[in-house]
C-alpha cells in the first residue's frame, strides 16, 4: 500500500509541477481514500504530511522560518526524535573527551544547537569535571537567533550556569554573515584552551545561501578550533529535481517516522519537526529551501576542500552509552572517523569530528568579555514588549497569491488546514500558548443531527500541541464530537467567540475527562473560541479553540491576552478568513477593546478566477472590499460593522426591488455586452454570463476583472469570437465553411514551441499545454537534429579548428561548467563559433575528469583531427591545473601540421600574475578584510568609523567592501578602496581600543607598493585587446612593467616580478608563434608588426627571437604546402587552368606566361612573394577576411594557412561575454543534459547557415 501511495504522490508532484491542478486535486482525493487502509499509522501520517508540502508547493504557502520569537524548530536537538539528539551527545562527549587526554587544563564549546537551555551539556560537564580534576575552567558559547520575548529563560541559564560553575555566553546570529562576525569575536584564552565547535542537525541549513557554508568554515578554520563535532541527517534530500528529491525524501522519512512508533518521550515534537521539515524540503526552492539535507560524502567533500580532515572515532565506545535504543536502532563505524546511526539498517544520522589541517600558531594573550560579545548588541535583551510583533519581519505568514477553486475541494481543504497550522503556531509562539485546536463542519446539509444541528469535530492536520503533557489529551479531544451550541467550540459556532472561564463548569459529553490529562486540563485551564467566516468560494468555516496558561482565570491579564490573540488572528486571517471579535465585549461584560481596531469584520480583497478555476487574490490592491455576511440566521442581530465599498460606492437594493446607485455618474463597462445583470432572491446583485450561462456576484464594489478573466476562457465566448474574427478576415464566407473543421500538426506545434524555447532561452516550466517531459523529449530531438546537421557540415570544412576550453565556478562555488567553443573561417570566409559542449561537473572535478570530457568531444564531434590550437580559460585560475591539462591534452590530440598550441587565455594569465602580487601581502589583505568587517560589525562601530571619515575630509570616497577571493579583480578593488582610508583606519584605532586588527605602517607601505604594480594588470583588463595590435601592445606592457619592477628598491616587489616573468615568459612562449603567424598573415601587418613588436618587447635580443620566428613561419609554411602538393593539385591551381583554357589566346601566349610563372616560382615561394607585396591599407578582420577572400587563388599555401591562423580568438573570453551565463543561471536546476541542450541548441540555431 505504501508503494502504491508513493506512486499517486509522485504523480501528483508531476501534476502540481506541470501546474495541471484539477489532475492533482483528483490524485490527492485518491491518496485521501487510500491512506486510512494502510496499517501503520505513521505511515499514514508520512503520506499525508507529503501531500500536505504538495500543496503547499502548489498554493506557495510558505510558513515563516524561524518562527518568530521562538526559533525552536530551526535548533532542533531537544525536539527531534529522542534516539538522534543521544546520539549527538556521545558525539560530543566522546570528541570532548579525547581531545582532553592531550592534556588540556581549559573547555571553550561554542555551540549552535542550544536554545532554550543547555540541558544537553549538564551531566557532560559534569562527567568531564569528575573525570579531568585538573579541568579548571568551562566557557559555553551559544550562538543563536534572537529570542528577545523569551528573556527570562535566558536568564535561568545564566543562573543554571553560575550553580554549575561555568561561564555562558550567548550571541546573536541572524544570518550566515551574523555567524561569521560572531566567530570573529571569539579568541582562544590561552594555550592549554580546548575550543570545540558543535553543530548538531544545523550545519545543512547553511547551504541555502550561495557561499555561506564555506565562509563559516573559513572563519572556523581561522579561530584555529581543536575540533569540530558535526552531526548531520544521512541522506541526500538537495537534489534539484522535484521528482528525485521526493522519492528520496518519502524513502528516509518513512524510515524515520518508523522510528517514532516505539513512543518515546518526544514523539509530539519529533512529529512536530519533521512534518516542518518535510514541508520545506518538498514545498520551498532557493533560499527558502533551508532544509538542504546531504550526503556523509557530500560534507567529507566540503570540508576537505575548507581545509578539514577527518579525527578517527570508535564505533564500540558510542555502543556502550546507546545500549537502550541498540534493538531497533544501529551503531556502525565507516571508514573509521565517521559513526553511522541507523533504523533497522537504514542510514538516518551520520556524526564525525574534525580538526584542522594546518591550524594556525597560537598568538599568546587573554581576552576579556569585550572580545567576545559587545553587551549592547550581542546578549540577550528583555526590553522589548510582547507588542512588538508588528515591527516582525515574519508577520505575514500568508502567501499573497493563494489558489482556490469551488472543485478542487482536496487541495483547498489541504491548503486550509496547513495555513492555518502556519497561523496557530505563529500566534501560540508569540503568545507563549501551549495548546491550540481546530474545529471544522462540512456544510449544513453534511454533518448534521437529527435536530438539524451541526456537528462540530477535530482537524487533527491543523492543531497545534507545545506541551508534551497534552499530547495525550489531544488524542483524546480529537475522538470527540460537539454539537452545534455545544461546548467550547459549538457555542462560538453561534455566537461566534466564546470565553470560558472556567473548563470544570461544562457538561462531560462537552469536554471529555477520562484520563489524568484531561482531568488536569478540566480543572487548571480557560479556554476561548472563535469562528472564522469563509471569504473564499470554499465554503468550509473554521472554529479556532485556545487553551490559556494555568492560572489566568478571570483576570484583567487574562482578557489582554485574548485581545492580543484576536489582533494576531486579524492580521493573519485577512486573506481568506473574517474574524469576528466585537462579541469579545457582550461576552467578558467588559470595556475591553482591541487597539485601534474600531470595526469587527476583517475585509478582503477579491479575486478572479483563472482559467483553470482557481482564484488568485489580488496582492496589490491597498483598499478593502466589504466581505459577504456570516450565514447565520441570526444574522441582523450580530454587531458586524461592514468595511465601506471602494471609492464611497454602495450599490442598496430599493424598495421596488431595482438597483439604486449613489453614484451620479458611472462608466459602462465593455464587459456587460456577454453578461445579464439581475437581482437575486435575498437582494444579492448577479451577472450571468450570455453564452455559458455561469452566475458571478456582480455589486459595484466588486468590479468587472473577475468577469474580464471569465470571458477568455469560456468556450463559447471564444468560439464566437474565433467565427467573427474569420469573417472580418475574409469578408464573404459561408456557414458551412465557418463551422467547417481545421487540422492542426500537432507533432509540428510541438516541435515549434520546443524551438521557441530553445531560441528565446525560455524556461521549460512556461508551457503548460504539454507535460515537462514531453517539451523535454523535443527538446533533445531538434538538439540532436542540429547537431548531426553540424557535425556533416564540419566533416565537409577544409580547413583546422580553434577550441577554446572554459571552465569557472558559479558564484556559490557549487558547480562548476565547462564550455567547449570552436572557432573557424568557412568557405565564404566569414568567421564563426559554435559552442560544441556545456557541462556541468559539480565542485569536486579534477582535471582527470576535464580530459574525459575533453576526449569525449572530441570523439562525439569526429573533430579528432581538425584541431589545431587550444586556448584555456580556468576561472579562478589554477596553475598546476593548465600544465596538466596541457600535457595530456597534448597526448590525446597529436600535432596536426607540426604543432599543436596548447595555452592559457590571455586574461587567465594576468590573473596568475595578479594572484602573485597578492601572495605577497596575504597577511595585509587578511587584515584589511577583517577590518572592514569590523567596522561592519554594528551601528556604533559604523558611527565610529564616519568620525574617523569626516577627520579625515575623506566624505567623497567610496567605502571599502569584502572581495571575491575567487576573483583577482575584486580583491584589487577592496585593497583600492582601503588604501584610500588608511587614516582613517588609523584614527579608528585612537577611538576604539578594540580594534585591534589595522595593518601597521608598514604593511600598509608593502600593500601600498603592490598595489600600484597590480594597477597596471587591471588597467589591462579594463582595456581587454580584441585586436592583434592592442594585443601585441599589451604584451609589450607587461614585460616593460615587469622589467622596471625588477630594478625597484624593494626586495618583496624584485622577487614579485622574478615569479611574474617566469610564469609569463612560459605564457609567451606557447602564444607568440600562434599568435604571430596569425598577425604575419593580416596583409596590413605582415613582418613589420612583429618586428615592432619583438623590438619593444625583447630590445637588444629581439634579433634572435625575429630570427627563430623567422625560421618557425618558414617551416609551418613548408609543411602546409608538404600536405597540399601530398593532396594533388588544388583547386585553386584547377581553377587557373580553366581560367586559361577556355581563354582566347594563341598557344606561343599561352606557353610564355606559363615559362614566366614557373621562372617566379623558382625564385620565390608564396611566403616570399606575399611579404615582398607593399602592405594593404587595411583596418577590420572582415576587410582581412575579404582580402584573403579575393587573394586566396593567388596564395592557395597561405589562403589555407591564412584560414587556420586567422580564427585564432585573440581574447579567449567568449561564453562568459556572451548570454551563455545568464543561460546557465536560467536553467539552474534542471538536469545537466537538458541545460546543456538548451544552451547548445539556442547557438546552433542562431546561425543556420552553418550546416
């Protein structure tokens, strides 16, 4: 059964994807159907939290995360399942524990998992104490959200603290940029200091923002801990297909939810978290996503590359303190340094410890509390009140778009009951309520009793428990059921709220008590309810039941907080629900009234209906439209007070039965030609559509768009439209021929759409007429088609190929892409590229694997032989990567014609050299950035900081930021920025004694000094050559500046330009042939150019390199014209023959001029003859290219030399100056296949012409 419940849930999520709602809402009824004959109850309940994140992907319901002012559910170490946060607690007091054998006096823990308390380190520090009598301090840090309502808290751990003799520190972290200014503030105290850093089930949520895990880990790597304690999930729940995440999802948390049935003590909670858990990992992308849950293998990758390697761990020492839970659940050691936890041999929590690879020596000195936390921003604060909600970043749990629709009952009784989980957690947590339930009727005629009365019973998917003590009693209530008028709930059914003091005065058929709990419950607690009216065209109304503290009964502070609970519910219902609150008053005889809150109906905004039936609420609209009365019959009695209609327009129905209007003057509105406006039975206002006949509330104040959007998607309306259209196209056509059939290629319009989302980069998730598969699959067919087209076309090309190889990270460093562009003249001599290949190789490739799809190009694209010259571009640069690369790129593709070019981009060269110059201010450049981010770090260091600007007279400059490491050119630029604030980082220092990180004089002198030599590598850059002059000049620039460095004065910028000239002369010498001879051949050039050139770049030795060059040209030519007379005459030689032949010449003239060409020949070979020419007045590529072009048939060696050579990119940066990144960004997340088929596709049918 569960396979089978998998399966609709898969093939639901493929609907939703494919935005085909009515199919999916008809697969969740099915899920609905089946779900209760499976016979586990917690598969159950696995299936319906799956199809409960299906919809919430559907209608974007998107819960705030964390919660706001009670974040427990992102730190869940005491909330997930009892047997996983044990399990993280050997971790840490096995880890602890032997990192002390090394004779360590002092424990610092920094710890990311604590919230509320750390009960978790209680009897650890105690064991430790016991065990290491010498221990002589403990310092925990806990670094967290904040949690400013929950104070007090707080405050009993610093008590707790204090009895157990230790020292807590809690810090504010936001954001990954809060954690890594946190971190900042840390130092180690002294020598014999263990500092220990604890992520239990948290360091995965860090991967939900683009290169936030790797700068945490850098900056733990930089604080020098001894260990690092990870305990993660097992499994790989990142994948970015939607079908691939769910089926590895719904397999581990089946699992998981397995576990939960041996009912231990947190099973609520446990619950609790992984239905949230499952929701943002099947329901949210980007950075909503948190939940990103990886692989042991995927971290080991990470955190070796952050500079982490593994300690060795003891599967045997964690089975002895697991003893309890080793019948079900598994204690497995892997590669020994990681311990596996598994369920029944299914992997469900992996733990390991690390330390760092080259850690850094410690500085020597104490730090004080200052170091660590700044009092006035980093502790927790208790001055703010419970009323600050409304200043809450996260208030609006609601989505604005919401998706309803009167037959997709499934879904939106789903959708329902999630948002209004979302809003009972929301109002419970930042109420500090432990208890709320949800009451749901459907409809008068479905649940009701002899009587006539409604029946009344529990939504379990949208009650929310905090308390485990009232779990039970949850399970208990939810069997229960309550007549209309009775209970709680029944009375606020009628009345709409209801407060009941005291739970012991009511009837037990309306409040159970059969059990301890509910006896508690009964005689501790009051308890209120509200109805919430339905202002969507689902008709399903909600009572909400909440449980308050013990010991509020009947007191002033109790009424407050059911104020505060109903203003919560206002604003969090207003979208879809009216909360009715007026009664509050005639019900607690009170004067107590809502803040600013004078009317007791929440209005709404309206919304049309889409094509599909389901309706999108406005999220623009500012002003409020009176919501529908409640459906009592006592309705005149209520003390509702209407919201006023749009502009002052109320439409009143008069005494005759018409319409009155008090507007004077009214627009008609094109809408009213299709519909029929009359006037219902109850004095309702209804227009019916002309053609489909379908029925629309239709008061002035509720507008037209909703009829607009029904007109452009009723049938008939369209069919009528479609007849009209072809008879004013056509002016005379008969009946027969309008109601006449039209054929249609379906195969063809689909194979166009797929071309228009190739061509136009379109995502493939715009077409919703066919299913993602479908487009795929014509995708990939006209990709193919186009490839074999090119493939026939470059086997028919004569002449050689230039392949440049791109490869560089995207900005999150996750992926990396390699991009294969080919660059050739065709026969018209025109210049081309195509992009032959993009892939993808994720971030842990090594050039092993770049060869593997270097020759697997080579062989799919039968271009073996055609290439000649290679150029690489490695972003960030690597340069033992392009020596590699070289060498085995050079065995797998032997020289054609003599030689194969095989070098780095111009550009990825100067970056080598740039990265050069950085190496010898490392220390500097770590310095200024952290700077920078101290002054950063709050509002007073900012205000420091402009004192020390405005001392300065230094208002006009830009302020420094953080760099890219990957990328010289931002580094460049924060070493600019802060060069230029140098006193003012100086008089900083004077102000604040705890910035303690400004480079000294002298460092800022060496910084200073390299910087102004690296200007010129970035002036390059600004200026890239695209011609071969500018290209030749700029390299005659950089040997003069690296020649004048050589002479400088200082020793650190002599040996910067010794390592910059080694690494360039290796550059040169590859380039420079290539390069040359493709200069040599551009007619407006030829030697001069070169001999200008080497002048200025080799001075008194350019009469050597002129003559080897000299000698190299010749050679390359004589091997083209050995494969050409090898190849019989050519055709340029045929051509003349036919020229002469078919002339009308006497054959003694035909013969001289033959003598006469040999007798040229003889003497001078084309090369000679060519530069022996007066050089063209020639200024373009394309000019170059329309000479060769016309001169080809005099030179047909150097028209074929002149064809190779010419295609030479000068600048290698071709995708990433192009729209191929923007494509890449597009297309992030669907397969790599199908990106690369897109990007490739869109290229090859840009320029049909080429094939």
């Amino acid at each position: 059964m569960a396979s089978l419940l998998f399966h609709i849930l898969l093939e639901c999520a493929k609907a939703i994807e494919r935005r085909q709602l009515d199919v999916a809402d008809s697969l969740l009824a099915a899920i609905q159907s089946l779900a209760p004959k499976e016979e586990s109850i917690w598969t159950r309940k696995v299936v319906k939290y799956f199809a409960e994140a299906l919809v919430r992907r559907a209608y974007e319901i998107r819960p705030p995360w964390p919660l706001p002012s009670l974040p427990l559910l992102s730190y869940p170490t005491k909330y997930m399942n009892e047997p996983f946060f044990l399990f993280a607690e050997i971790t840490s007091k096995h880890a602890i524990a032997g990192a002390l054998n090394s004779g360590y006096k002092r424990l610092h823990i920094i710890d990311f998992s604590i919230v509320f308390d750390f009960w978790q380190w209680n009897d650890l520090i105690g064991d430790l104490k016991e065990q290491y009598g010498g221990l002589q301090s403990v310092l925990i840090t806990s670094i967290a959200p904040k949690l400013s309502k929950h104070s007090d808290r707080l405050r009993k751990n610093q008590e707790l603290a204090e009895y157990r003799d230790l020292e807590l520190r809690q810090l504010i972290c936001n954001s990954p940029d809060d954690i890594v200014n946190c971190i900042s503030k840390l130092r180690r105290k002294r020598e014999d200091e263990i500092v220990v850093v604890n992520w239990n089930f948290t360091l995965h949520k860090l991967l939900a923002q683009d290169g936030a895990t790797e700068r945490v880990l850098s900056k733990v790597k930089d604080l020098g801990a001894d260990i690092m304690v990870i305990v993660e999930q097992e499994a790989n729940l990142n994948r970015p297909d939607l079908s691939e995440r769910l089926e590895q999802s719904f397999q581990y948390y089946s699992h998981v939810f397995e576990s939960l049935e041996k009912k231990y003590r947190t099973v609520a909670l446990c619950e609790i978290y992984f239905r949230r858990q499952i929701g943002n990992v099947v329901a949210c992308e980007g950075v909503d996503r948190v939940e990103r849950i990886e692989s042991f293998a995927q971290w080991q990758n990470r955190l070796s590359q952050a500079g982490f390697c593994p300690v060795f761990q003891k599967a045997d020492e964690f089975k002895e303190d697991f003893q309890y839970y080793l019948e079900d659940f598994g204690i497995e050691e892997k590669e020994r340094h990681n311990i596996l936890l598994s369920w029944h041999g299914c992997p469900v929590a992996v733990a390991s410890v690390w330390k760092v690879t080259d850690p850094p020596q410690f500085s020597g000195g104490l730090y004080t509390k200052q170091d660590t936390v700044d009092d006035s921003e980093g502790m927790w604060s208790s001055s703010e009140s419970e009323d600050d909600e409304e200043n809450d970043s996260l208030v609006c749990i609601m989505a604005d778009r919401n998706l309803w629709s009167t037959q997709g009952s499934s879904m939106n009784r789903i959708a329902a009951s999630a948002k209004l989980y979302d809003i009972l957690e929301y109002t419970c947590h930042l109420h500090r309520l432990e208890l709320a339930v949800t009451w749901i009727f459907y409809g008068q005629d479905g649940n009701t009793n002899s009587k006539g009365k409604r029946i009344l019973c529990i939504d379990r998917s949208a009650c929310y428990v905090y308390d485990l003590s009232m779990h039970g009693f949850v399970c208990i209530y939810g069997r229960h059921r309550l007549e209309e008028g009775k209970g709680i709930a029944g009375k606020a059914l009628q009345t709409n709220i209801h407060i009941q003091y005291d739970i012991s005065l009511l009837d037990p058929a309306e409040f159970p008590d059969k059990d301890d709990d509910s006896w508690m419950i009964r005689n501790s607690y009051a308890a209120f309810a509200v109805r919430l009216t339905s202002t969507h065209p689902c008709k399903d109304d909600y009572v909400l039941e909440f449980f308050l503290p013990e010991g509020m009964k009947e007191t002033s502070e109790l009424e407050l907080l059911i104020n505060k609970v109903l203003r919560t519910l206002q604003r969090k219902c207003l979208k879809l629900w009216k909360v009715w609150v007026r009664e509050l008053n005639e019900a607690s005889g009170s004067e107590v009234r809502l803040d600013d809150e004078r009317t007791s109906s929440i209005p709404y905004e309206d919304g049309v209906l889409e094509g599909n039936g389901y309706m999108t609420l406005n999220p623009t609209s500012n002003q409020a439209k009176e919501t529908r009365e409640p459906l009592e019959q006592d309705v005149q009695e209520q003390s509702a007070i209407p919201a006023p209609a749009l502009n002052g327009e109320n439409s009143l129905p008069s005494v005759d039965g018409g319409l009155q209007s008090t507007n004077k003057r009214r627009k008609i509105s094109t809408v009213w030609d299709r519909f029929v406006k009359h006037q219902g039975e109850n004095g309702e206002v209804w227009a019916t559509c002309k053609h489909c006949k379908k029925k629309y509330r239709a008061e002035s104040k509720r507008g037209t768009s909703n009829l607009h959007k029904h007109l452009k998607n009723c049938s008939p309306s369209r069919q009528d439209e479609a007849e009209q259209q072809i008879l004013v196209e056509t002016g005379e056509l008969s009946t027969s021929i309008i109601q006449g059939n039209f054929v249609i290629d379906q195969e063809r319009s689909r194979l166009d759409i797929a071309t228009m989302m190739i061509k136009h980069g379109y995502p493939l998730t715009m077409v919703q007429l066919y299913s993602k598969d479908v487009v795929e699959a014509d995708v990939l067919a006209i990709c193919r088609q186009e490839k074999e087209k090119l493939i026939n076309f470059f086997d028919k090309l004569s002449c050689l190929l230039s392949l440049t190889l791109e490869l560089w990270s995207s900005n999150d460093k996750m992926m990396t892409y390699c991009c294969f562009t080919v660059h050739f003249i065709d026969d018209e001599w025109q210049l081309k590229k195509k992009i032959l290949a993009f892939r993808n190789l994720r971030y842990n490739y090594d050039m092993g694997t770049v060869l593997e799809v270097f020759k697997s190009v080579l062989t799919d694209w039968s271009i073996n032989k055609n290439v000649r010259f290679i150029f690489l571009d490695i972003t960030p640069p690597k340069d033992h990567m392009i020596g590699e690369l070289r060498s085995k790129v050079s065995d797998q593709a032997p020289p054609i014609h003599g030689h194969l070019f095989c070098v780095p981009s111009y550009a990825q060269t100067l970056s080598l050299l740039a990265q050069d110059g950085f190496s010898e201010i490392r220390s500097v450049l770590y310095k200024i950035r952290e700077c920078i981010e101290y002054v950063n770090g709050s509002s007073l260091r900012r205000q420091r900081f402009q004192e020390a600007i405005n001392n300065g007279s230094l208002q006009d400059r830009e302020m420094p930021t953080l760099d890219v490491p990957a990328r010289w050119d931002t580094t460049f630029l924060m070493l600019e920025s802060s060069l230029e604030f140098i006193t003012a980082f100086n008089h900083l220092e004077q102000l604040d004694d705890d910035f303690k990180v400004n480079p000294s004089a002298e460092e800022w002198n060496k910084a200073t000094a390299v910087f102004e030599c690296l200007k010129e590598f970035y002036k390059s850059t600004c200026n890239f050559p695209t011609s071969r002059d500018d290209y030749f000049l700029s390299v005659r620039d950089v040997y003069k500046n690296l020649h004048g460095w050589k002479q400088s004065d200082y020793v650190y910028v002599r040996a910067m330009a010794n390592r910059m000239k080694g690494k360039f002369d290796e550059y040169w010498g590859e380039a420079s042939l290539a390069l040359g001879i493709s200069a040599v051949l551009d007619p407006s050039f030829k030697l001069d150019f070169i001999e200008y050139g080497y002048r200025q770049i080799y001075d008194s030795d350019a009469d050597l390199h002129l003559s080897r060059f000299r000698y190299d040209l010749t050679c390359a030519y004589h091997k083209y014209a050995e494969d050409i007379s090898n190849q019989g005459p050519s055709s340029s030689a045929m051509a003349d023959v036919g020229r002469c032949a078919s002339s009308d010449i006497s054959f003694k003239e035909w013969r001289k001029g033959k003598y006469e060409r040999n007798m040229v020949h003889s003497q001078w070979n084309e090369l000679d003859q060519y530069l022996q020419l007066p050089p063209e007045n020639l200024d373009k590529d394309g000019n170059v290219l329309a000479w060769w072009r016309d001169n080809a048939q005099n030179f047909p060696i150097l028209g074929k030399m002149a064809r190779d050579f010419l295609a030479i990119p000068v600048s290698t940066v071709i995708s990433k100056s192009s729209e191929v990144m923007k494509m890449a960004s597009v297309h992030d997340g669907v397969r790599p296949e199908m990106a690369e088929a897109l990007i490739c596709g869109k290229d090859w049918l840009d320029s049909p012409n080429c094939k």
